[in-house]
C-alpha cells in the first residue's frame, strides 16, 4: 500500500465511512499511484504523513467549521496539511496568512502573534481544508486535477451530510464553487482570497471570524477562540 492510501487508511472510521459514501476509489488508486510517484521524483508537500493532519486533528463529529484553501504552500518546511498554516518554525509568514490575521485583528481586535501554526483553530472544530491537499516544490497547482478535487469534494460533502450545522468559510472562486455541495441548512461565509492579489477586493472588511461565531451561537454551538 502506498502513501496516500495508507494516509487515507489511517484515518478515524468516522471520516472514512463518511467519506466512502461520495467517493470513487479507482479514482483514489491513480491518485496514490500519482503521488507515489511524484515523490519518488521530486520533492512534495506535506510530507507523507501529513497529507490528512487536518482531519486528523479535527474529527468528523466535532467539525463546526470549514475553511477551504487551494492548495498546500509550496516552499521548504512550511506546508503541514492545514490550509493557510505553516509550522512554527517559520518566522516569516506567508502574504495569505499576514492577512488573515490583518484581518482577525479587524473584526476582532486580536493582534497578530508571530507563530503561522493554527492547529489550535483545529483542534477546536475548524477544518482548515484544501481544495488539493499535495504539491511540487517551487509549482504552485502542480497538483491539480489528477484527483484530489473528487477526494475533497468528498470531505465537504461528509460534513455536510453529517453535521446538523457547520459554518463553511469559501474564500475566493474556487473556494465558492462547492457550495453545490452543501446543504443549504449550513451557514456559508464568502469573500474574495486573502492572497495580496484579492484581498484589498473584498477579504479585508469582510468579518468572517465574529460572522462565523455569530453564526454558531445562533445554533447553540459553542463560539471559536481565534
């Protein structure tokens, strides 16, 4: 069994059998070979082994929130399998994620920390998803289309089959594309990207971490600490 499949094995039942009932698994098989390869090849992240960190830290049951990506960063060390974040170790952070926290401080008048790392977002019930969860170093979309779509086209619509609420966070027009997947009980937050080259045409000002807290208290959930 190669990587991904044993990744994807390795998974909680809850998001597997979840998983199972919108996915195709041929197609999951040319994905792993796909991947194998690459790595054989050249240099991916994350590295095997953290492709699935965000379900791994934010179980099934427990998911209220989605925040869908593109793909992972590209470059060394940064990329650990949760959208927007990169490890602790990395002192400069990402354009994206500069303004992702510009903009927590905003709406939420929390200064920005020095760490990128927000596994304490998941570990809380935010999914911090990707839309492809592998790439080449240095090529960003590198990964594109060979699979990982159909994968996480899957997540998305176990949490929404699953969850009696969540909120989805879509930044972005890819990101906005998936609302064909989720039920229309759920609370969907939408802006433009946080990238430098979109964020000033509507993420900045926009208020998606009081809006989603609003959101889940209106549902008797419990709010984010962000």
């Amino acid at each position: 069994m190669s990587s991904v499949l044993k990744e994807y094995q390795a998974l909680s039942i809850e998001w597997r059998q979840a998983i199972n009932n919108h996915l195709d698994h041929s197609l999951v098989q040319r994905l792993d070979s796909f991947v194998s390869d690459e790595r054989r090849s050249t240099e991916v992240y994350p590295a095997a082994g953290e492709v699935f960190t965000a379900l791994q830290l934010c179980p099934l049951p427990k998911t209220r929130v989605v925040i869908l990506g593109q793909d992972p960063y590209h470059g060394p060390q940064q990329a650990h399998g949760l959208s927007f974040s990169v490890r602790a170790s990395i002192k400069r952070l990402p354009p994206s994620l500069r303004n992702i926290y510009k903009e927590r401080e905003a709406d939420l008048e929390i200064e920005p920390r020095e760490s990128g790392e927000l596994s304490d977002w998941a570990i809380q019930g935010v999914l911090l998803l990707n839309t492809v969860l592998t790439v080449r170093r240095g090529e960003a979309h590198s990964h594109k289309r060979r699979g990982w779509e159909a994968v996480t086209d899957a997540i998305i619509q176990a949490v929404s089959v699953q969850s009696s609420h969540t909120v989805f966070i879509l930044w972005g027009k890819p990101a906005q594309k998936k609302t064909r997947l989720i039920d229309k009980r759920h609370t969907i937050i939408e802006s433009a990207h946080p990238s430098p080259l979109s964020a000033f045409r509507g993420f900045l000002g926009s208020a998606p971490f009081s809006k989603t807290n609003a959101a889940l208290i209106t549902h008797q959930q419990a709010p984010i600490q962000w």
